[in-house]
C-alpha cells in the first residue's frame, strides 16, 4: 500500500495535468500535429486556459480520493501543486 506521504501527493499532482492535457489534445484536437496544436497554445491564450483548467479535473478528482481514502498528507500535496497550476492558468488569462 501507498504510505501517506505529502511528497508522493506533489507527485501525483504534477503528473495527472499532463495526463488531462494530452487528453484534452485526443478530445478536442487530434486532427491536428501535437506540433502545430503547441503552437495554437501559443497563439490563443484561451485555448491554454482553457486546456489548464480541464487538466486540473483530474487533480481534483485525485483531491476528493486521497481525502475520502484518509491519505490527508496525499491530499495536501496534490492541492499544493493544483493550486501553483491554477495561479498559473489566470496568470495565462490575464497576463498573456
């Protein structure tokens, strides 16, 4: 079994965005390259917030799990990391 360990929670809170944001490419945008959906990352900031914003669900699914499981150190990581990642995204909606 996983020990309740916060280091483990910032793990698992880094992870499951990109897992979200490669989702978010296969839903929305594979009929493009990965190449040129970068670039359209670039190019229209709404597009990024909006692909932020959908990869933090998982995180906030991890979120619920790891504190109805009683990991609370888990927890705390995962929404350590979900909040650097949602300063991020209205850094990208307001600042960019």
């Amino acid at each position: 079994m996983v020990k309740d360990k916060y280091i483990f929670g910032v793990f698992i809170g880094l992870a499951l965005p990109f897992l979200g944001f490669f989702a978010f490419y296969k839903w929305k945008f594979s009929f493009i390259g990965m190449q040129e959906f970068l670039s359209l990352l670039g190019e229209q900031k709404s597009v990024l917030s909006a692909m932020i914003s959908v990869s933090l669900v998982l995180n906030g699914a991890a979120l619920m799990l790891s504190f109805n499981k009683e990991k609370d150190n888990i927890g705390k990581g995962i929404f350590f990391t979900t909040i650097i990642y949602a300063l991020v995204a209205i850094a990208c909606k307001w600042f960019l």
